[in-house]
C-alpha cells in the first residue's frame, strides 16, 4: 500500500511527517519524492529539501549523504530570466525501512520562496523482530 503525503514548506521550515505507531509493525520506505516551485515563474529561488531520521536543529542546503539520518534529498531551482525550468534532482536512499517519524526541511538558498513536495512512501508490514530492529536503527542512526 503506498501512502502519499504533500504541503508547501516555507524557507527555513521543517514538518514532521507523523509516522510511529505504538508497536512499530508497520514500516515505510521512500518510493517517490517531487518538488515544484511554489511560484514558477515569478521568483528566483534555488531550493533544498531534505528528508531526516531525526528532527533538525539547524536548518540549511549542505547536503551530506554521510549522515546515516539523511534519508532523501532534493534540489529545485526557478528563474524569472529563462523559461527553462529543469525537473527537480532527487535522490531517495532507497534501502532504508522505517518505522518512527521523519522530519522534511526546506532551505531556499536565493529567494524566499516556499517549495512544494509530494512524497510517496510504501507500506511494509514487519514483524516484531523486524520492528525491534528498524526501532533501534532509527535510534542510532544509522540504515
């Protein structure tokens, strides 16, 4: 089963995405992640949002896949000079299961626009011992 999730983050914002249940049967893994300009077009802006393990308390663009906690990432730029928009880069760390809730940061790095996102997780049924194990992966940090 494939459950979505979209909003529009304002520049420095961080969402939690509410994921966790009592028993941590039901795990998630990252199938798709969009982004789009909140206005194409009519603002300069170079967007990075990131997926993390963890809440954040410093928002910013460096993007650092050596950090076990990162576990998507994407880039979306738009100008108001050329109509040409490139797609939005994303990477998704496509073997990490989790079971807890996951926390989605934008940083603009020109302008103040806000991004939009769509994200598309898959369900995973887990047993308890595969429970235990992503609950205490989520913990450490690491996939």
């Amino acid at each position: 089963m494939i459950k979505t999730f979209r909003g529009l983050l304002a520049d420095g914002a961080q969402r939690t995405i509410r994921l966790s249940t009592n028993k941590g049967l039901m795990g998630y893994r990252i199938v798709k992640m969009e982004l789009m300009p909140n206005e194409p077009g009519d603002a300069d802006q170079e967007s990075v949002v990131q997926i993390f393990k963890y809440e954040q308390d410093t928002i910013d663009g460096k993007i650092n896949f050596d950090d076990p906690t990162c576990i998507a990432a994407g880039h979306v730029s738009n100008s108001t000079t050329t109509y040409q928009y490139p797609p939005a880069d994303v990477i998704i760390v496509d073997t990490a299961v989790f079971n807890q809730d996951i926390f989605i940061t934008h940083e603009e790095s020109k302008g103040a626009s806000g991004v939009n996102y769509y994200l598309e997780l898959e369900q995973i049924k887990l047993d308890l011992d595969e429970a235990s194990i992503a609950t205490l992966k989520d913990m450490r940090g690491s996939n």
